[in-house]
C-alpha cells in the first residue's frame, strides 16, 4: 500500500489486527501532503468534536502535542486544546 496518510492508515488498522503489512512510498516520507506540505486532509467544521477515528485524532492530538513541548508558544495558545499550528491565537 501507498505511503500517503490514507496508506499509513491502513497499514495501522492492520498491524492492530495482527497482520503483517509491507508499505511502500516512492517519495522519501510517508504521510502524504499532511507531512511534507502540512496539509491536512478535508475536514468538516466539526472535526473537534466528532466524525473522526481514535486513530485521526491520536494524529492531531500527537502533532499538537508536539508542538507545545518544542516550540515557543504564548501561555494562551499553550493552553488552547484545539489549536493548529496555522491557527494559534
């Protein structure tokens, strides 16, 4: 399976399940247009609320967690549960 989010996905589910899983990409990164562009896939306007997977939102809730332990955020956009790299206030 393709290495873009979507294959990444896929290979999770399965690895989850038990299966063993080959993933293969023919650009250097996985992770499709959300890792070498940063952009994310189509999102409703209540993507923090409901409608995604537990898997999707561990992804979200990882990348922001990564921001606020390694870059130099304001104490309010710190403390903002849902922000987003392009919207911390």
């Amino acid at each position: 399976m393709g290495g873009g989010l979507g294959g990444v996905a896929a290979a999770l589910a399965l690895l989850r399940a038990g299966r063993r899983v080959v993933l293969t990409e023919e650009f250097d990164w996985l992770g499709g247009q959300l890792t070498s562009q940063a952009v994310p896939p189509d999102e409703h306007s209540w993507v923090e609320r409901f409608g995604v997977t537990a898997s999707y939102r561990a992804l979200r809730d990882g990348i922001r967690d990564y921001y606020r332990r390694h870059y130099p955020l304001t104490p309010r956009a710190r403390a903002w549960r849902s922000s987003t790299p392009a919207r911390v206030p």
